[in-house]
C-alpha cells in the first residue's frame, strides 16, 4: 500500500497499521482495494473480512471528499456512520429472513416434493447432478414454468435460464406447458408462459463471469426474478481446463473462481431471495481395490507401520525359511487397541470413503445395489464446489436387462440374456441438505420417469 500516501497524503493510516503490512506483502494496491471484491483481499491477505471492508470504505469516502464529492470531515463521518449501520442493517434482513415464511418452488409430484423437503426453497443455491441423458435439463425445465404459478406450488415470479451448452429448448417447455396434467387444467390468466422466462447464454467463462457480476443482478432487480437456472455450471470450466495447464498454479486459480462463484451466486440469492438450481456433471469413479490380507514385507525390510492401509505381495525371493528366520529376528509390532486399528474397509478420513456422503453415489460394505457398485460417478468441480452448494440432488439410471430360458436349446442357454429390449430406470438421490433428510446408502432413492409433461415419480421409494 505505498501508493495509498501517494493518493491521499492526509490518510489517517495509524488506525490501519495492523492491516497495511499484510496489504503491502501481497501487493495490494489502492487501485485493488477499490475495485476488488473484499472478500477476495481478506483471504489473499490473511485479514478480518469486516477490517478490510472498512478500510476500503474509508479509503472511498476520502477520495469522495478530496474530489468533492461529499463535503468536509463532518460528511466523511456521517459517511461511516451510515455504512455501519448499513452493515446492520444487512445482519437483520439476513435474519429476517431466515424467520419469513417457507418458500419453495414444487415439482408437481407429490412423492418428488415429499424426498426434496417440499421442493426446491429459496435463497439457497441447488443442484443436480447426474450422467448424460438422466434428466437433469428436464428436471430444470419442469422448475422454469412451475416457478410462475401462486404459493404454494410456486413464487408468481419470472425465470432466468442460463445456458451453457445449449439454448432454450421451447419446444419442450411447450410440450410440458400442453401435457402435464396439471398445467394443462389451469386458466389461461394463471398459466405459466414463455414470456416469462429470459433466456441467456455464456459461451465462455468470460461472458459468463460478465453477465453474472453485471447484468445479472441488473435483471433480478428489475423484474423480480424467482428462479435461477445455470445448465450447466461445469461445462466451462471444463472446457477451459482442456486448454489449459493442470499445474498447481492453474488448479489453485481454479478453486479461487469457484469459491468466488459460490460467494456471488449465495449472495444474490439471500439478497433478492431467490432460488438458484444449477446442473452438473459427473466423472467416472472407481472403488480402490481393498484387500483384507495383511501385507507380507521381503526379508530383511523394516517391519510395515501398523497404520499401513496398502497391501503388497510377497517379495519374490522370499521363502518359507527366510521369512520363519526374519520373524525369529525382527518381533511383530505390538498391537493396537481395537478402537485404534485400521480397518479392511475404507479409512474414515480418506476420500474414498468421506465421499459418499457427498456426492451421491455410495460405494462400500453398506451399499447393496450391485448397480452403483459398478456405476460409480462423481460430480465435477470436486470438493471445493461442493462447498459452495447447500443442496445436491443426484440422478442415477440403471439399465435392466430382461433375462429369458431359451425352451428349445433347453438348459444349455439358461439364464441367458436377451440383450434387447433394454430398459433405463431412474432413481432421485438426495446426497445432502440442510432441509431434507439424505437418501440413505442402502436406498436407491425414488423411483421417477420422464414423460411429455415433465418428471413424474413412479411407486414408493425403494
């Protein structure tokens, strides 16, 4: 900040100087204070987030009142006096609304909105997340029209769809608008319409940081914007990392974007209490291959930690009386207390198990379905922008096979498959929130399956 004095020679810096040296490290300069994000300068710098956001508000009105745009000392005190009370202010309508009325946006199915808590509420970011032709962008369309009906089923407020792959499909929100039973019932003054819903596409990570920062909060204002939609929030990123470096450096900027996605797009939803769905999509995840054999070590070798998780074949040239000799010499390790032993399964603390709390696909001694199992996925963006969202909603299809007895080769084809025709059946997962119970390991989720007004769930949940 050497060029803070240079600007304002009259700046009282002696109430800053716990933060000016951090500032100073990390080449921040007064150009950066004013036009960054303070919390983007609180974690590059290691500072409080509320001291930075004062001194860059201190900063602002002392350039105001040198230029004349405010008047005089007294001005710049009512200036920060105002601010704080802004920043109250700001604390009570974040309470405020936590206290306000539940607001939800339905799905039109009762068994669907009964595994979301409801449906999909306001002033929190969700998403969904499944493989390509689940039905992620159906699910989102379902939302755009529902969004516009009266409480409680919707918010009687317009849409945004922001697309990243491909544009609006209108076809489809007209075969909804024309098939689903219950839209199809409604009044035309009280149907929902596809003038309703703004339609924006974003290329490009550019364009897409332009419009979210810029237009975007320009158009909640303006015509109260109910729902957010971002299909899909990966497809950027993804096609920016093809092209560029997987070095450190490239993946450390990467998590700083999505954090501070995560931040803007939380931030306009408490603010305009809106709900944001956006879809992601996922990579395929295999299970590490466990062995409960104890690892066998080579003659001579220092004994293996009793924390070892990795189990290794015998040494080639081992033998039976080398290995007897070696055990003669060396004692085995002293054994743990039960509660301290690793286990065969997946260690508690490793990604491989913490996982399947998150991304809704389970894989380990507790998941039966032999489906997941050999299907496993994992949604894109990884841990950091798992916790930028507060709601992840997983679809999975399984394909079924129908099995058939040849009678006339008699036992010699028995359980033979008949590999036409094949059937896809999809399964709706909640992988967390802060409103709605999980979907346990053991459960496949709710049974759902696409039709020509939108999702609709098929039985109980299994």
């Amino acid at each position: 900040m050497t060029d803070l004095l240079h600007s304002l020679p009259n700046f009282p810096t002696k109430q800053y100087t716990h933060l000016l040296p951090s500032l100073e490290r990390t080449l921040i300069t007064t150009t950066d204070l004013l036009t960054l994000d303070p919390l983007e300068i609180a974690k590059r710098a290691h500072l409080p987030l509320l001291d930075v956001r004062r001194l860059a508000n201190h900063v602002l009105a002392s350039l105001q009142s040198q230029l004349g745009v405010i008047d005089g000392p007294e001005a710049l005190r009512n200036y920060e006096h105002s601010t704080r009370l802004e920043d109250a202010s700001s604390l009570k309508r974040s309470g405020k609304t936590v206290s306000e009325p539940w607001s939800v946006i339905s799905t039109l199915d009762p068994l669907l909105d009964a595994a979301l808590g409801g449906g999909i509420p306001t002033a929190y970011i969700t998403e969904v997340t499944g493989e390509s032709g689940v039905g992620k962008t159906q699910f989102l369309l379902s939302l755009l029209l529902t969004a516009q009906l009266p409480p409680p089923a919707g918010l009687s407020r317009p849409t945004v769809y922001i697309s990243t792959e491909h544009p609006l499909p209108t076809s489809r929100l007209a075969q909804v608008l024309r098939d689903n039973p219950h839209l199809a019932s409604l009044p035309a003054s009280s149907k929902p319409t596809l003038n309703r819903i703004f339609s924006i596409q974003t290329p490009d990570l550019e364009s897409q940081d332009h419009i979210l920062t810029y237009q975007l909060p320009v158009l909640l204002a303006r015509d109260k914007i109910g729902l957010i939609i971002i299909d899909s929030i990966a497809a950027n990123y993804r096609a920016e990392r093809s092209s560029s470096s997987t070095s450190g450096a490239a993946l450390g900027l990467r998590s700083t974007q999505l954090i501070q996605l995560g931040h803007q797009l939380r931030s306009l939803a408490r603010e305009h209490n809106c709900a944001i769905v956006v879809s992601n999509q996922v990579a395929d995840r295999f299970a590490p291959i466990l062995s409960s054999s104890p690892p066998q070590r080579p003659p001579g070798s220092s004994p293996p930690s009793v924390y070892s998780q990795i189990s290794s074949p015998p040494h080639p040239d081992s033998s039976q009386e080398m290995q007897s000799l070696d055990a003669a010499i060396m004692p085995p390790p002293p054994s743990l207390p039960q509660s301290m032993a690793p286990t065969t399964q997946y260690p508690i603390l490793t990604l491989d198990h913490q996982q399947n709390f998150f991304t809704g696909w389970s894989a380990g001694p507790h998941c039966h379905s032999q489906t997941l199992n050999q299907n496993l996925k994992t949604p894109s963006l990884g841990l950091v922008w798992t916790n930028q969202i507060a709601c992840r909603i997983a679809l999975i299809k399984e394909q079924h096979i129908h099995r058939h007895v040849d009678s006339e080769e008699g036992d010699r084809h028995e359980g033979a498959a008949d590999w036409t025709p094949r059937q896809w059946r999809r399964y709706m997962k909640v992988a967390f929130a802060s409103w709605a119970p999980a979907t346990g390991s053991e459960e496949k989720g709710t049974e759902f399956e696409i039709y020509g007004g939108g999702l609709r769930a098929i039985g109980l949940k299994k």
